[in-house]
C-alpha cells in the first residue's frame, strides 16, 4: 500500500527510515539486517538498529522476570527508537500510539509489519536461546499488537521463506514509493 509518506520520500531522494515491526519472534532483527544490508547498495551508509539493544536495563530485568512492559515503559524506548532516515530499526511498535509517537519524531518512518501465525510466533520465541523475552510474554503482545491499518505509512509482509524471499517481498511492496 504505498502511502503519501512513501511518494515524498522518493520526490526528496533521501534514504528512507524503515522500521521493522511486529511481536516477539516474528524475525524483525534477522529480517530488519538482511533489509538494511540489500538497500545499502541503493542508499549508502543504510544501517540497522536492533532497537532491543536501546532498552534500559529496568525494562530488560522486567521481561527476563516475565512480566510484560507498560506504556510507561516503552515511551523512552520508543523514542530512542525514532531519528533520522538511512536507517532500519527492528522496533515492536505494537500500537499505533507508539508508531505515532515514532513518527512524531521522525515523520519520514514507514514501517514493515511482519506478519506470521501466533503459533508459528509461539514456536519460534520457545526455540530462540538467551533471548531476555520468555515466551511467557507472547501473548501480552498479540493482544497489544494493532496491525498497520488503511492510512499509516508501510507495508505488510508475510514472514515465510527464506529470509532473502521475505527482504525482496518487502523491498517490492515499499518500491513504488522509491
């Protein structure tokens, strides 16, 4: 769905802000590098953020206790999240108030939802070793998540395949806005 942010972004030629979104285990720090690593060719100096790195240690204690974040603490969070463009952030953004909040401060974001089953979701947050989110948590966000609707800036995307069919699903579905 290419939006009004994704034609003004082409008519700028500035390199674009992706944020990479979804629940845990939907593969937005293996899909959001392997992206940032394809468009570098395109837009020099393209980097990735895994935006788990920007949580504060509180937040990390939390989770790795098996309790689910609050707004109040994803705010800060959100907000380290946002910036400037050339970059790719792996970021939930699970509400749209976080997106808005993202994109209040960095209006040119367009986001890339992953979209994989709950139970695939499931499968792969139990599988992923010493990652500080237990799979307990799941289910907080699925209920928080509020996918991408009609009007926000990005696309959806199926998470299946090989992480290379994922990354040109996604760059096919942003390129009209290109």
């Amino acid at each position: 769905m290419p939006s009004a942010t994704l034609q003004r972004m082409s008519a700028a030629h500035v390199p674009p802000r992706l944020v990479v979104m979804g629940p845990s285990g939907s593969g937005k720090s293996v899909v959001g590098e392997a992206l940032a690593e394809r468009l570098v060719a395109r837009f020099p100096g393209m980097a990735f953020v895994d935006s788990d790195d920007l949580h504060p240690a509180a937040n990390v204690e939390k989770m790795r206790s098996g309790v689910p974040l609050d707004d109040d603490d994803r705010w800060p969070w959100l907000r380290l999240a946002a910036g400037d463009a050339g970059l790719v952030v792996a970021c939930s953004a699970l509400r749209r108030s976080y997106r808005d909040a993202i994109r209040t401060a960095c209006p040119s974001a367009v986001f890339v939802e992953l979209v994989v089953p709950a139970h695939d979701l499931g499968e792969r947050v139990r599988d992923r070793p010493g990652h500080f989110m237990p799979a307990a948590l799941l289910a907080s966000q699925l209920e928080a998540l509020e996918p991408l609707a009609e009007g926000e800036p990005g696309v959806r995307v199926d998470n299946v395949g090989p992480v290379e069919d994922v990354v040109s699903r996604a760059i096919a579905a942003l390129e009209p806005g290109w």
